[in-house]
C-alpha cells in the first residue's frame, strides 16, 4: 500500500481515525500512526473500525485513506439508505452471491460507481461521482465528450 498525497491528506485522515476513535467505533485493526516499519512518508497504517453508526464523521465523510468503517444493517432496504444518506457518492461495493440481487441492489445506489463482488477498474468506463464527489466524468466515452465544445445551429435557410 503506497503513501498518501501529501502531508496535509496524511493529516486529514490521521485525525478522522482519532475522531472515529473518540465517537466510539471499535478499533478492529491499525490505528494512528504510520504502520511500524515505517519511521517518514505519509504512510498510514491500514486501519478498520467496527461499530460505526450512521451519524460518525468516519461514515459521513470521504477519507481517502486506508480506512474502512463497517455498519451493520438488518434489512436490504436499510443497506441501501445507510449507503445513500451521505453528501458523497463517488462509489460503491455490492458483494452478493445473487448477481440478479447485486444488480438491483446497485441501481439504488446514488454513486457514480457501484463495484459489484470486487470487479477491477476499468479506464475504459465513465469514472466521476454523484453529490458532492462531483458531477463531471473521467475515462471513457463521457470524459472524452468532456473536451468537446457542442454548438446547435437555430433557424430557417433564408
């Protein structure tokens, strides 16, 4: 796992792993700090909580780190609204052994990208968020359309 961006993104994310730690998520792995065999770089350690709610800054915010905050959900339908109740949307995993339920479950989702069961990147896809993630698109057909100028001719020949 390489290192974050820059000193200020390794800050960021250092102190959303102090926040998640102070609103009550349970640690399960890493924490804050740089991982131990790393004494510079913006390195952080690869860090999950369990027990996050819905209202914790680490489930609401987009940390850009290697920080994976897990919420349990007793229905589909309140999956779907934990997954959709954030000002962000850039992406989203769907797991399931049913790829019909995968896809249905992934048509809900408010996220320019919904990953089903761990599929790769692929550059030739739109690639942009929804809400706050951003509405403008990258890679494929829509980001080459990005650098198009469109221009509508109006009227009748004279």
């Amino acid at each position: 796992m390489g290192p974050l961006v820059s000193q200020q993104q390794f800050d960021k994310v250092q102190n959303l792993i102090q926040i998640g730690m102070g609103e009550g998520a349970t640690l399960v792995a890493g924490g804050p700090g740089r991982p131990a065999e790393l004494n510079r770089g913006y390195y952080v350690r690869p860090t999950v909580f369990g027990d996050v709610t819905p209202d914790m800054m680490i489930a609401r915010e987009e940390i850009f780190g290697p920080v994976l905050s897990i919420l349990n959900y007793d229905t589909e339908d309140e999956a779907i609204a934990i997954a959709n109740d954030t000002p962000f949307g850039l992406a989203g995993f769907v797991q399931s052994k049913d790829a019909d339920r995968a896809r249905r479950i992934a048509n809900r989702i408010r996220a320019g990208r919904v990953y089903l069961n761990g599929a790769a990147f692929d550059r030739s896809l739109p690639f942009g968020g929804y809400k706050q993630s951003g509405n403008g698109r990258e890679f494929g057909l829509f980001g080459f359309e990005e650098y198009l100028e469109v221009k509508a001719i109006l009227g009748y020949p004279a």
